[in-house]
C-alpha cells in the first residue's frame, strides 16, 4: 500500500467521494490538511473572511445542487466555534456540509495549549456525528463514515476534528481501492402505501403537504405526478416552496403564522384529510396543534423514524425516504385509476383556486419611501421564472414568501428553521459556487446585511457575482413588531445620524459606499420606477465585473407584515386586495 500523511489520505478520500468545492480560512492547526490540498489542487477553495461566513457558504453550496455537500475549513479553538451556528442552521433544515477543523496535537489537549477547545463536545448537539480523530490510521475511514452518515436517512452535518500530529502522521493507505459506502434510507412498502391511499380516497377535501424532504430526496417532479394523478391540491412547506410550481393548477398556496398566504391557511382550514410528506410539522407552518389538527385525518411520511409523532401523533406514520414512498404511491394510485376507483376531486380543487384567485395583499402602493409590497411586485415583474431566490429571517424574508413567485426545487434557498442573521450573503456566495450560470438574487433586511457584510470581498475576489436586494428601513422590523405585544420600541433602531453620509438622510450606515469599498458594486434607489432600470444596471455590472451588485431600496421606516399566533388569526395589517389591480403580479390572477 501507498504511505502518505493522514492529510492527503483525508483529502484524497474527498475526492473519491465527489468534493470539488471547499470554503474556509487556514490557520496553524489545520495546515498540514491546506498543504496537502495545495498539493493536490483537485479541490477549489474560496477563503472567507470569517469561518461563520464559510459554513453558510457550504450550506449554499449543498442546498443549490441535489448531490451536493458543501466543505467547510477551518484551524482550531475559535475556528470551530465560528462553525456551530452554521452546523445548527444545516442540522435543522437537514442538510449535509462537512465542517473539518484543526485541534492542537494530542500530547497538548487539556494541558492549557493555545486555541486548543474540545470542539466535538460543543458540536455534538448540532451534529449527526462529531469526533476528533485521535488515530492517524483512522483518518481516512473517519472521513468514510463522515460521507455515509450524511447521506443516509436523515442528512446533516458532520464535524471531524483533527489534531496536528494526526494530520502529519504517516499512514499505510491504498486509495485506488476505497469506495464510498452503501447510502441507507428506508422505503415504504406497497401495504403502507395502499392504507395511505384508502385513507386518501376516504376524504372529501384532502390536501398534500409537500416539505422539505421531497427537495433532499430530489423527488420533486414524483410530488407533481402524485398530485395530479390523484388530483389533490398541494400545500409546500417553507422548506418546501418549488416542490409544486408556484402556479401548478394544484399549488394552492402556503400555511403558516407568518411565511403565508391568506389562501393557503383558509384552504389548510377547510381540509379534513391532510398527506404529510417529509415535511417535520414546524411551529411556523402549524401555529397550535389544536387549530391545526381539528377535525383532520393526518398521514405523516418521514425518514426519521423519531419525527414521526414528535409535535402530534398522525393517524397513520410511515418511515421512508420521500421518493421511495412516492413511487410507491404513484403506483397503487395509478392502479386504482386503471380500475377507474380514483376519486375526481374537481370541485375541491376548485374552490381552492378560487381561494387563490381572490384572498389576496394588497401590493401595487404608489408611496415614497416605498412600501415593502411593491418592492417585491417590482421583483417579480423584473427576475425570470428560473429566479433562485436566497435569504434567511425577518420581515424581507417573510414578506418576500407572501409576495414571490418560486417556480422550481432549490429555487427558494432558505435557513427555515435556525434563520441566523448575516447567512443570505456567505449562502448566496455558495450558490454561485456550485452553479456559475443560474439567475440569483439574495434578498435582505439591512441587518440581516450588516451582519456580514465583509463577506461580500469574497464575491469580489473570487468572482461570484450575484443580486443581493436590500430593503432598508433601518429597523429591527420583526423584532419591533414582535414588541408591540410588550408596547415597546426598545433597541431596535437602526438608524441615527451618519456624520459622513447626510445624504442618508437618518437611515445610518451608508451601505453603498461599504459595498464598493468592499469592491463590489451598488446601486441605491427610492421609488418604483428606478427599480427596473437598477437590475438592467445590474446585470450589466455583472457580465462586465463578475462581482455582486447590490440594489439598495430606501423603505418606509414601519410596516407591519401580515402574521400572527394561529392560522385562523393572522393579523392582516395593511390593506387587502379589493381588484385585481391592488395585486397585478399575484399568482392567482395570472392563470
């Protein structure tokens, strides 16, 4: 057998399992594994300008391609405590990114060594697996189970701590005879799918909840079959949006207390027999179980067998992999129709849509500073349908879902369950790391921008061009609108006088001369009609730089966003939709 460094065996294992594309930032404890990829140069590294900012950019990185799994790098003791809320937000929305770190060498843990901190522990319980390999020999079958775990049955994150001497040792190792181990996920059978489908043909007015699990399954075009075969509407989760096209005859909307739309929770409501499938019944998309489940039948398909009955316990659960139980539905259903026993569910699907068409925002306000609704009516009116919209938490985000069009999986990037602020823009730069040719535009709170925004030098230096839109009202906007049930407005204002920018006029930080310092570009407008005109700027300064643009869009201070404790008791703050001309880019009126 070969004799090489535990490093090399460690990158070369990288290789053979598919990994192309690392992030990171090298340090002192992780050399000996930068050296070896220096070596190699098989594996394309973009350096971060903060080891946070490379574990979004790794969760990007997956989240953009089905297959993918994004790397993450970084050197001991801060390093990997720079990585846990990147491990959290990929743990909760199951997603599998690799976070590799450096540890002092074996003889100096807990003897007081610089940077040296027992990183597995703090990770484990943001973690499918955690270790610090104490072993040279173990290296490359720890890098094995690494890649097994992440990909069989639920997938999340792993960490591998490698201590310096770990990493220098040399080791006996034959990689010309390594392969990747078997990927383990469970699959319905035909006697569970034929009990879900008779509890289907039972209902009156069923509904399919479609989450993010059919994404990870890359099962999306089964969920569509499924749905038009047995002609019965489709709600996505957040995690879910792009299963179904958004403007699918069959899509009837989202449900939820905040990322929502009127239609979808009235449609959610009036069910009684609801398909749950890979989907983890949130808090966000459910409000209180008793609102939620009252008078509904529940089927719960997972792969984790410990979520289902986790929030509520479903008349029927089955343990399986999204497409593995699809298949297996398509296929009891499609006998079903050959015997002609297929329920015709047109007239529940028509009140759905008629739902759709009707229970609608207002978005088309002329007033300066602009409105957030049409900001977003703007967007869609000006980005293609194969848009790729990336972003995280806050009234951006959760406007942006109530107003947005998402036509396809993976075209609605988002932290749903963690939302860490400062994640769109390291995310979005993973994006466009795993695809150079997509339509992308990152959406943004100026906090949520703010948060880490030197991360935008990334997009600059290594040429990862994108639209980032940010809608500024120099607020805090979901946590002050949180605070109105304590009647306070406490430490959520952003803005104050910039001495060096008057032309800010109070909004604060001067967030176009920091993007261009930054060597990205930025465009700042105040009124709807200056939108078009910014993204044809836009893209023009992405073809001829290949850096991020940022468009900047100068809001009113307040608005509150449609939301509220329980799906039959959403807060509709502003102004509904009366015609079709208070709302020109809703979905529903465009069929």
């Amino acid at each position: 057998m070969a004799k090489m460094k535990a490093a090399m065996a460690a990158v070369l294992v990288m290789e053979k399992e598919g990994v192309t594309q690392a992030f990171g930032v090298p340090g002192a404890a992780i050399n000996p594994l930068y050296a070896q990829l220096r070596e190699r140069q098989t594996i394309a590294h973009v350096l971060a300008r903060h080891v946070e900012g490379a574990s979004h950019m790794a969760e990007g990185y997956t989240r953009a391609r089905a297959g993918n799994i994004g790397v993450c790098i970084g050197t001991s003791g801060p390093a990997g405590t720079d990585m846990v809320t990147g491990l959290y937000s990929a743990q909760a929305d199951s997603i599998p990114i690799l976070c590799i770190t450096g540890q002092a060498p074996r003889a100096r843990l807990h003897k007081e060594d610089f940077q040296a901190v027992d990183i597995a522990s703090i990770v484990k319980p943001v973690t499918k697996w955690a270790t610090t390999v104490m072993e040279p020999a173990q290296v490359p079958r720890a890098f094995q189970q690494a890649f097994h775990l992440m990909r069989s049955g639920r997938p999340g994150p792993v960490l591998i701590d490698l201590p310096f001497d770990v990493q220098m040792a040399e080791i006996e190792f034959d990689i010309d005879t390594y392969e990747p181990l078997p990927v383990y996920k469970p699959a319905a059978t035909r006697k569970q799918a034929e009990k879900a489908i008779a509890m289907l043909q039972a209902a009156e007015r069923p509904l399919i909840v479609a989450g993010g699990g059919i994404i990870n399954a890359d099962a999306s075009d089964l969920i569509v079959e499924f749905a038009e075969l047995v002609g019965v509407p489709v709600i996505p989760t957040l995690m879910g949006w792009g299963t179904i096209p958004d403007d699918h005859p069959l899509m009837v909307g989202m449900c939820g207390l905040q990322t929502s739309h009127r239609y979808g929770n009235a449609t959610m409501l009036a069910s009684d027999f609801v398909f749950g499938i890979g989907n983890r019944w949130a808090n966000r998309h459910t409000g209180s179980i008793e609102v939620y489940t009252k008078g509904r039948t529940f089927v719960h398909v997972d792969i984790e067998p410990t979520q289902i009955g986790r929030v509520f316990s479903p008349d029927f659960g089955i343990v399986s992999d999204a497409k593995a139980a699809l298949q297996q539905f398509i296929a009891v259903a499609r006998d079903l129709k050959a015997k002609g026993k297929l329920k015709d569910r047109g007239e529940w699907v028509e009140q759905c849509r008629e739902r759709k068409r009707t229970m609608l925002r207002k978005t088309n306000y002329e007033a300066v500073p602009m409105k957030p609704q049409r900001v977003y009516q703007c967007m869609n009116n000006n980005f293609p349908r194969d848009t790729t919209y990336v972003t995280t938490i806050g009234l951006s985000q959760i406007a942006g879902a109530q107003f947005l069009h998402v036509f396809g999986p993976r075209q609605w990037i988002n932290c749903g369950q963690a939302g860490p602020l400062g994640w769109t823009i390291p995310a979005a730069l993973g994006v466009r790391a795993a695809d150079p040719s997509r339509t992308i535009v990152a959406l943004s709170g100026d906090y949520d921008f703010q948060f880490m925004i030197e991360e935008l030098a990334v997009g600059a230096q290594f040429k990862l061009p994108y639209i980032h839109m940010v809608v500024n009202n120099s607020y805090l906007g979901l946590i002050r609108q949180s605070q109105r049930g304590f009647n306070m407005d406490y430490c959520v204002q952003l803005g104050f006088d910039n001495i060096n920018a008057p032309q800010i006029e109070g909004y604060g930080v001067d967030h176009k001369t920091v993007v261009e310092g930054l060597g990205c570009k930025a465009i700042r407008v105040h009124k709807q009609e200056e939108i078009k005109p910014a993204i044809e700027q836009a893209k023009r300064w992405m073809a001829e730089f290949q850096v991020p643009v940022v468009i900047e869009v100068m809001l009113e201070r307040v608005t509150n966003i449609s939301m509220g404790t329980e799906i039959d008791a959403i807060n509709e703050f502003e102004d509904l939709a009366i015609s079709a001309e208070d709302a020109p880019t809703a979905i529903g009126l465009l069929d």
